[in-house]
C-alpha cells in the first residue's frame, strides 16, 4: 500500500477492564524499509511514537502484509496490554521489543494467523 494509510482503531485493554486507547498508524517507505507514525490516544494521555520497520522483519513477522499497519498495530495493542503508552518508548525498531518482552514475536505471529488485528 502507497505510503500516508492511515487507520485509526479503538482498542480496549484486555486487562484492567475499562481503559481504552485509539491508535493511529501511518506508514511511509523509506528505502527497504518502512517508518510508522503511531498516534496513541489513552483515556487521559497522548503520545507519538516512530516505529521502524526493514521489508525482512515484516515478511517474517506478518508473511501475507503489504505494508506493516496490520503488524504495528498488533504490537501496539500487545504493548498496552503490558504498559501505558507514556511508557513506550518514543522511536524505536518493531524487533526491539523483543528486548523487553521476550514472549511478543511469538504472541504476535499467532494474534496475526488467529485474524485481522484492523478496525473493529
């Protein structure tokens, strides 16, 4: 998909109950590679973060995408189940939060092969 896609989606957190966050991905290639603008909006924080990610990684991660706004979302959702958004770090590579939780490539791949992590 041509850079500038933007998809805004409400999530609600599956632990803790009633908070909620909106979050926008908007990707843009950059040679082999693809850079995330992502928007989070929580019950009372927002934040940006720049997320990148090489044509490699997304192959790996999410073999069917076409770009990676399925993958960055799952991971944002898989991140807020974990901590707030003020706590995720504000740039970063997608493959570095396996630094922090080594369980979230292989979570990830199975939220994706269980179904679309798009819109509700």
């Amino acid at each position: 998909m041509a850079g500038g896609r933007r998809v805004i989606a409400r999530w609600r957190r599956k632990r803790g109950g009633a908070h909620t966050a909106e979050i926008a991905v908007a990707p843009r290639k950059s040679g082999d590679a693809w850079v995330c603008d992502v928007r989070v909006v929580g019950d009372r924080t927002r934040t940006r973060h720049g997320v990148r990610i090489n044509g490699k990684d997304l192959a790996r991660l999410d073999p069917t995408a076409d770009d990676p706004v399925r993958l960055v979302r799952a991971s944002f959702e898989f991140l807020l189940e974990r901590e707030s958004n003020e706590s995720i770090l504000r740039q970063f590579n997608l493959t570095e939060i396996s630094r922090y939780f080594p369980e979230y490539e292989a979570e990830i791949r199975r939220r994706l092969a269980n179904g679309p992590a798009g819109p509700p």
